[in-house]
C-alpha cells in the first residue's frame, strides 16, 4: 500500500499529469476510483488466488501482525507455493 488517499485522484495537478500521460484518459471520480473499480481489481486478484490455491500441492502459510498507533489490530497472511 502506498497510502495516498483516493481524493488525489480529483487533485488538479494529478489529472493534469494523467492528461499528460494519456489525452484520451477518462479520470474516474473518487468514488467509481474507491467503489467500482478497487472492487473489480479484488474480484481479479482473489480469482486467481483461489485457482493457484486450488490447483497447489504444498502451500505453507507466514503471518504477521502489528497495532497500528491509534491501536487498530493490523494482520498479514502470506500464501507461499512452489509455483
């Protein structure tokens, strides 16, 4: 995670340098940014997680977990495969 907030993403000086990139670039607003497309992006990325499962023969599984400062219970699960 980079931690930049989804309303960069309305910031003037951002959208000017996606233009830059690609003049033909729709920007989409915070909200299809936080909503729509992340939930698509999950969808993808749990399929293809959920079929290298499937199809593994060893998985071995790490962990991590921290407290962030304001006290919230942060936890990481690593899924390792040959493959």
């Amino acid at each position: 995670m980079t931690g930049i907030p989804f309303r960069v993403i309305s910031n003037p000086f951002f959208v000017n340098a996606l233009k830059i990139l690609n003049p033909s670039y729709n920007v989409p607003s915070r909200e299809v940014l936080s909503g729509q497309l992340l939930d698509n992006q999950i969808a993808k990325v749990n399929d293809k997680v959920n079929k290298i499962i499937e199809f593994a023969t060893d998985i071995t599984i790490g962990l991590d977990g921290w407290t962030t400062p304001d006290g919230s219970s942060i936890w990481n699960f690593v899924l390792l495969t040959p493959s």
